[in-house]
C-alpha cells in the first residue's frame, strides 16, 4: 500500500450536499487538503457557494457545484457524468444527501463506494435507507461510539470501520494573538473566558451551559462565555441570556469562520453537548491546549479521561457542570496541566494528518479489491 501511495495518484470524488458548514463538512475540507497535499487529486460535489465549495476552491481542489433546489437529483447526474469520464476511482458520500445521489447512480456497481457516519441514530428500519448503506463497500464511523450504533443497525462488523476526526494541531498562540482575539470580542484581559463552538441547536446543551454561568458568576464574577455559532435556538439562547442577568457577560458574535480566534481568546472550553458521537471543536479545542470540561457521553470519553487531560461531568444538569468550571478557575495549575495533556492527545490520536491516512489506506484498499476502476457505466 506505501508504495501505491508514492507511485500513483488516487482520484477520490468526495460528496456533500450538506447546506450548512458543521463539523461534517469542516472534515471534508481537511481530507480534501490533506490528499491534495499528498499529490492526490480529489474532486467535490458540493451546493454552489456553500463555504464549502468555496473554501476547497480556494484550496486547488476541482468542485463541481449544483443548485441547493434539486441538489440530489443534479449530484446524481454529475456523479454519473463522472464515473462515466473515468474521473473517479473512489466516491466517498460525507452525508445522507450524498449518498442517496451516490447510490441512485449506482456508483457502487463501478468503484468503491464509501459512507461517512457522524450521527449516533440508528439507521431507519424501511428497506430503501438500510439499502443504501449497504451498498457501501465501507461505512466509516468517526467513533467507536458510532460504530455501535451501525452494528446494532444490522450492518456486518467487516462493513464498518472507525476513522476518528482529525483536526489541525495549531502553533501555540502567542501573547498577541491572544490580545488581538480579547479585544475582538471584547473580553477584559482579567477576565475568565469560557467557551463553546456549536451550532445553536438543543441537543448542543447551551440552556445547561448557561444556567450553570448564572451560577458560577456569584462566586466567579471575572468569568465571561464566548458562544460562537449560528443555529434555530439563538433567539431562544438570547433570550435566556436576559433572563439570567447575563446581559454583557455573555458574547454571541455568531458564526465565527475564522475560528481560531474563538480559542485564541479562551481560557476554558465548556462542551455541554448531552450526546455527541465526537465533537471536532471539542478535539480543536484539546490541539490548543485548552482544558476541556464535558459531559460523561457519547463519543466524549474516546478522547478525554476525567482528571487526566479533562473533565467529564456525569450528571446532565447545570450545577454539577458549574463545580467541575469552577474547579479548574480555582485551580489553574490543574487546568494547564490538563489543557498540556489535551494537546498531547490530540497529536497522537485525533490529528489531520491520522484521519488522511487513515482514509488513504481504506481508498487504496477497496481500490485493490475491486481491480481498480472497471469498464464503463
């Protein structure tokens, strides 16, 4: 397999049609980068000036784009047109919309198809939505979690395969850095900056975060939140913010594209989200070196130990996650060293660089399994 990575070029269609830019699609530009950096020349199908297609432009990858109105329908004709040009070797559905259009266009019948699962729900049970997966050479949970959740779907332990997230491993910010991000967002140097990166939504847990601020606020009064995301909830959350008197101490610039700045200007990263299958911003946050405090499910324990580079909070409720906040404000020393051994973690595990290759080694796999690409669609 090394050897076919040095000699020959893997050409990869990635899929997502997905409407917004998530944690989903943050990993498809990553694996898009990171092959294209490999000397691979992978393709994108994705919505026409998504941030998605216009960041993997932006990046020298060839994106084909279709219209948000009749996305899968237009997916799957380009998805043909392609496989019919010989332009792919692989196609690699990061999303349901993707694969649906991938198997209409019966791209299993030609080249390896491969599925991307980042949700815990289990498949649905009617015939049409279990065919589809089953018709993928390979489906890639992003956790163990997940994985468990296909198997109890039905689908065979030799058609599931775990490839964790990756994320970047940034530089450590430097003292400007984290001076410019402050006054960005308008956060007293003194201050205590907790924060999230989120989309808005109710599973994400931000009604938990917030009750538990109001309650660390009596004891902690220097510690501010930083809540960057967009999402359906964001009026309800405002509105919450008023209600608890938090009016000033809570910062909600928005969706923040350059996220970087979000933990730059942090000091503690609090990831209430009640079942994530793994969470990139929380696994972005530990590449920064920032304690993490969350809570004890889903995906979560497969990268944080309590007490050895976090904290996991059992209980689903604001006052048990306040403590384990105000833990870490008590004791600094205790948050360096854990935000030190977060970032340790996330080099050795949960890198860009991991999930590539991973990724590579499956393609080059099926690739092999199948006798490369057969004769015409």
């Amino acid at each position: 397999m090394a050897e076919s990575r040095r000699g020959l070029s893997v050409r990869p269609l990635v899929v997502d049609l997905g409407r917004d830019f998530r944690g989903g699609q943050d990993q498809a530009l990553l694996l898009l980068r990171g092959l294209l950096k490999r000397g691979h020349t992978p393709e994108l199908i994705a919505l026409r000036d998504s941030l998605l297609a216009r960041r993997a432009k932006k990046a020298g990858v060839t994106v084909h784009d279709v219209p948000p109105r009749g996305r899968r329908l237009t997916a799957f004709l380009t998805i043909r047109r392609l496989l019919r040009r010989r332009q792919a070797e692989v196609v690699h559905a990061n999303e349901p919309h993707a694969l649906t259009a991938a198997w209409l266009a019966r791209a299993h019948r030609f080249v390896p198809l491969i599925v991307s699962r980042r949700v815990e729900l289990p498949l649905s049970p009617d015939s049409l939505s279990l065919a589809r997966y089953r018709a993928a050479g390979r489906v890639v949970a992003v956790s163990d979690f997940v994985e468990k959740s296909m198997l109890g779907s039905g689908l065979s332990v030799d058609r599931v395969e775990v490839i964790f997230v990756g994320v970047e491993i940034p530089a450590a910010v430097s003292p400007a850095e984290r001076g410019l991000a402050r006054k960005r967002f308008a956060i007293p140097q003194e201050s205590v900056c907790l924060s999230n990166v989120a989309a808005f939504v109710p599973e994400k847990g931000h009604v938990l975060l917030l009750h538990a601020l109001a309650q660390l606020r009596a004891q902690f009064p220097q510690c501010v939140l930083l809540l960057a995301g967009a999402g359906p909830e964001q009026a309800r959350l405002q509105t919450l913010v008023r209600q608890l008197g938090l009016d000033g101490v809570v910062k909600v610039p928005g969706f923040v594209s350059d996220v970087e700045s979000v933990y730059a200007a942090t000091d503690l990263f609090v990831f209430p989200s009640h079942q994530e299958p793994l969470a990139c911003a929380m696994l972005s946050a530990m590449a920064y070196g920032l304690p993490v405090v969350a809570f004890d499910r889903g995906g979560n324990p497969e990268a944080i130990e309590d007490g050895k580079n976090g904290i996991l909070v059992k209980e689903l409720e604001p006052t048990p996650l306040a403590a384990a906040i105000a833990r870490l404000v008590t004791h600094p020393d205790e948050a360096a060293h854990l935000g030190r051994a977060a970032r340790e973690t996330a080099i050795a595990r949960f890198s860009e660089d991991r999930m590539t290759e991973a990724t590579l080694r499956l393609y080059e796999q099926l690739m092999a399994a199948r006798g490369g690409l057969n004769s015409r669609c």
